[in-house]
C-alpha cells in the first residue's frame, strides 16, 4: 500500500533540507518527522538523507528517488484539490435538457450559471418534453426544462408562462395583419412534424379548431429553426412558441402576435430528481430559481 504521508514527508524535507522547516511546512512536531523518515527508509531498505550538524543531504539514492515521487505527489494533490472543487460544486458535469420553448429561460439561468461556475463541464440536450423526463429518471439528463406539469416522482418548479404565437412576414403585414384574417388563412402553415413536438402540436391544432382554420397547405418541419427560417424566407406562416421568439425575431422581417385562448397557454417548469445530492446540480439548481425569481418580479 502506498503511505502518501510518507512520501509526501519525504519530498518536503527533501526540498527544504532541514526537519525544522520540513516539519513546520507539514503542521507536525520535528519527533513525527523523524519517525516518517526512519518508517519510509525502513521500508525501502535504503537510506535517502545524510544527516548532520550542517543539515540533510540526500544520498544518491534518495535523489534517484525523489525524481520518481515528486511527480507523484504532485499529481496526489492536484486530485484533492479537483475532489474539494467537486464537493463544493465548483467543478464537474452538468447534463441539461431543453425545448425550444424553454430555451430563453435555459438561457438566462445557464448564462448566469456559467458565470459564477466557470470550471463545469455543461452538456446541452435540445429533446421534446416527453422525451425529457424519463432521462432525468435514468440520470442522462441532471436538469429538464420542460412544459408543465410534470410527474409526481420527480422534483419541480414552474419558471415561466408561455403562449402560442402567430408569425409571419413584415412584408404582409398590410394584408394578413392577424391569423383570424382571410388573407391569412390562404398562406401556407410551417408545421413540426407531429411526432417531434406532440404537445405543442396538440396546442395548434386546438387553435385551428376554435378558430375554424383549415389551411390550404401545410408544411412539415424537423426543427423550430428552420419553421423560423422558412417564414423569414415568406415561404408561409407559423405558429410557434412566444418566448422561444423573443430576443430571436428581427422585428424588421417578421412580425410575432402573442394569441390568448381556452388551452392555448402553458406553464414550463424545470425538473429534477428528488434525492438529487450532486453539488453541481445543486448549484444550478439555486442559480434557476434566483434566475426566474428576478424575471417574474
């Protein structure tokens, strides 16, 4: 078995040369070091110092090993150090799921996350709400920010209050001014695919039907970003998450209209597990709702 306290004795008085000075570096009585010299050298069958009343010199055999345990050590403290980091939660892995429509709230907490952690390693996952919480079960995602509610085994907080928005083209502002209008009703929608956002799918198509829409063509998309880029290109119109679009949309190309309506508005909240313990985690966790406190007031 490796006596790190040893070796790590045996360094110090290496590189100072003097037990008094030695020991003082290592917080112990000069006995203690003396006992640790003679234990390591009796373990090794050698000795490393010449001792004598100018100081302690090392034999050519401890020079020959102090190349060997200097490195050692050195990487020995180098972990205590990333292991304290760890418990504080100033360093580690953080793995977060989002949609795209938490992705303004994910933002603002990781942004000022990242800001007081700076040494986390952060993985991003952008996977549907219902894909999300399964994986936070099975520890693939430390922290879902997903539509509420969730599930009762898991931890939760609401962060933020979400609608449906009609977006189009500034160029046909002067015709199509809201969904309700004909001109509107005419245009292409830009869909996601059904199986890619079941829920906010169901929310649309409640919109169509309260509101008797039956468009003429429909597109279906992978990507809430490229449902975006289609309508900025005036390929169509869409309906898309209000506050995925703020701080996105170029108010000189597109114009977004927040529609309020019987299951049309959602809260999303942000999930994790209840027995959670990792710092990392816990640190995050404090920075989102300082986050979404500051937001809301």
């Amino acid at each position: 078995m490796v006596r790190i306290d040893l070796l790590r004795a045996f360094v110090i008085l290496a590189e100072t040369s003097n037990y008094t000075v030695a020991a003082r570096g290592l917080g112990m009585a000069q006995p203690t070091l003396t006992k640790q010299i003679n234990r390591l050298e009796d373990i090794l069958g050698h000795q490393l110092f010449h001792r004598s009343r100018q100081g302690t010199e090392l034999t050519d055999f401890g020079r020959q090993y102090l190349k060997e345990v200097q490195p050692l050590i050195r990487e020995a403290d180098r972990i205590w150090e990333y292991g304290l980091r760890m418990a504080s939660g100033d360093t580690g892995q953080l793995s977060i799921g989002f949609t795209f429509s938490t992705l303004a709230t994910m933002s603002r907490a990781l942004i000022a996350y990242e800001r007081a952690y700076p040494q986390v390693d952060i993985a991003l996952h952008d996977i549907s709400s219902q894909s999300q919480l399964p994986m936070v079960r099975d520890h693939r995602l430390d922290v879902a920010f997903a539509r509420w509610p969730g599930a009762a085994d898991l931890a939760s907080q609401v962060i933020a209050r979400d609608r449906l928005a009609f977006v189009y083209p500034v160029e046909l502002a002067a015709t199509v001014q809201s969904i309700d209008s004909p001109a509107a009703r005419a245009l292409p929608f830009i869909r996601l695919k059904r199986t890619i956002a079941p829920g906010f799918e169901a929310a649309v198509q409640r919109l169509f039907e309260w509101k008797g829409i039956e468009p003429s063509l429909t597109h279906y998309v992978n990507e809430s970003l490229v449902q975006l880029g289609m309508v900025t290109s005036g390929l169509g119109v869409a309906i898309m998450h209000e506050s995925a679009l703020k701080g996105i949309i170029d108010d000189r190309r597109l114009v977004s209209q927040g529609i309020e309506g019987p299951g049309l508005v959602w809260q999303t909240g942000m999930f994790w597990r209840k027995d959670e313990t990792k710092p990392v985690v816990q640190n995050f966790l404090a920075v989102a709702r300082g986050v979404a406190n500051t937001v809301s007031k």
